[in-house]
C-alpha cells in the first residue's frame, strides 16, 4: 500500500493556524484541467484564493480536493481544486506560510473527463463577507508570502 501524502495533512494544520491566530489563509493554486475557478481571475497560470471562513461557504479541505463556494464580484461561485495542484498556502497579513511541488491531478471522482456540469452540488447561498480573489478587500498589499518547499 502506498503511503499517503503529507500535504493535505499539512494544508489544514496551516489552515488552522491562520484561523486560531486571526490570520487569512490563502492558497496559490496551479491551474489545470482539473481545476474549476473563475477563468478572469487566472494569472499567468495561476489563482490566488482566500480560503478563510468569512470568505468561504461550505469549505471542505479534502485529501484530493479543496472544495468551497464563494463571491467574486458578487458573484456566487462553487471552487474545485486538487491538492496536488496547490504551490502555497500562506497567512495574507504576516506572508508565514508554507510552498509545495505541484503534481498531476486527477479529474474530480464522479466527473466525466471534460464535463464540470457533473462537479457534485450547485452554488447556495453564500454570505457576502469577503472575496475569494486574489485582491484583499483592502488597499493594502497582502506581504510576499515566506515559504518553505515540502516534499
């Protein structure tokens, strides 16, 4: 049997800390195939997304995907992605935080190979306290994110 990896374990230990601490969370996520954001809000390959409570609905943070519903632009969205394609995940305010190797994912279980009308639930309501993007609700700019490589 093959061992299991350690970075799902290691997103919600980071999750939580940022929680227990009044940080934000957000994760840096290498979009592919697999991976269901909001298309505008792609740079260069890549979203940021805030995956603190006052900006998610329903957040489940899985051993192979990170599952949320959230807003942008007022807009009620419902988020898809693997954990092998999250680079980062880092408390907004302070840039603490923790890089990982990104990794093939596989297509959400119960999904056909390009269909995302077959992602399980559809959007609810979600309340509207912050923003899933990568802009904070603020003008100032979030640190540079310290991370540290895991493998």
């Amino acid at each position: 049997m093959q061992e299991s990896s350690t970075k799902p374990y290691l997103i919600r230990a980071l999750h939580e800390w940022c929680t227990d601490n009044g940080y934000t969370p957000h994760i840096v996520v290498t979009v592919d195939a697999n991976t269901v954001v909001p298309p505008a809000h792609i740079h260069d390959g890549q979203i940021t997304l805030n995956i603190g409570t006052l900006a998610t609905n329903r957040l489940t943070l899985g051993n192979d995907y990170i599952e949320f519903q959230t807003r942008f632009g007022g807009v009620t969205e419902q988020i898809y992605v693997p954990v092998a394609a999250v680079s980062a995940i880092y408390a907004r305010e302070t840039g603490a935080g923790m890089g990982f190797d990104v990794a093939e994912s596989q297509p959400y279980p119960g999904s056909d190979s390009d269909d995302e009308a077959s992602a399980p639930a559809g959007p609810q309501a979600v309340p509207d306290s912050g923003t899933g993007s990568a802009s904070p609700p603020d003008d100032t700019p979030p640190k540079p994110p310290r991370l540290t490589v895991v493998k």
